[in-house]
C-alpha cells in the first residue's frame, strides 16, 4: 500500500513540476519522494526505479537523468551497509549524489535544497514507519 502511495504522489509531482515550471520555485516532488522511500528501505528499489523511470521520461524526455544514479543507489546500500553498518552518513552521501545531477540539467540551487530537504524529510518519516512496523 505505501508503495501505491508513493508511486502516486510522486506522479502528481510530476504534474506540479510541469504545470509550475516557470512561474515559481519548487522542488523535484517526484525525486524527492523516491528517494526518500529508497534511503529509508534499501529493499523498495522494485518500484522505486519504475518511478525514476516515468520520472525522468515526463520531465527530461531521457531516462538518463536520475535513473542511473538511482539503480546503483541500492547496490552502494548494501556494499556500504555490510562494510560499514546502517548509517546516516552514507545515505546522506547517496541522496546528495543522486540529487546534485538536478544542478546539470538547469535547476536552481533554491529547488535542489528544497529538494534535498523533501526527501530527508521523507526518509524520515518512512524510517519510522519501517521501524514500528518491525
């Protein structure tokens, strides 16, 4: 169910993003929400990367913007949560990789923080509902 969650609010994103392109600043909705699933949970790359995919297909017209930064980001998870432990800083490390490529494709530096900070927050609060659901 929070993957349907997720999957949908990231495809409004998508709709904000294109319909407020240019008239005010705003996050990449859909990355954000993504990632922060993906940071939270290594193990919901099975339909975190469809949702990069139609991410990068509805905004950029190529899926490869985020989407390859995006597939690797499980595989870092678990070669850096074997060797070091689950840590913060290392997704922390992650999330700022996968979202600094906002920065190359022409975003301002206010809507890469902005994303930046949607998706901690998400990570966040997906964190804690992983954990109580343990």
């Amino acid at each position: 169910m929070t993957a349907l969650i997720v999957l949908f609010l990231s495809w409004l994103g998508n709709c904000l993003n294109l319909a407020f392109a240019h008239t005010m600043v705003q996050p990449d909705w859909a990355l954000a929400l993504l990632l922060g699933s993906l940071l939270a949970h290594r193990g919901n790359w099975v339909w975190v990367l469809p949702g990069a995919a139609m991410h990068d297909l509805m905004l950029h017209w190529s899926i490869w913007v985020s989407l390859p930064a995006t597939a690797l980001a499980p595989l870092l998870l678990i070669y850096l949560d074997e060797h070091l432990g689950a840590g913060l800083p290392q997704r922390l490390a992650l999330l700022l990789i996968n979202t600094t490529m906002l920065l190359s494709w022409g975003w301002s530096m206010q809507a890469w923080l902005l994303t930046v900070s949607l998706a901690a927050a998400c990570w966040y609060l997906m964190s804690r509902q992983y954990a109580y659901a343990a």
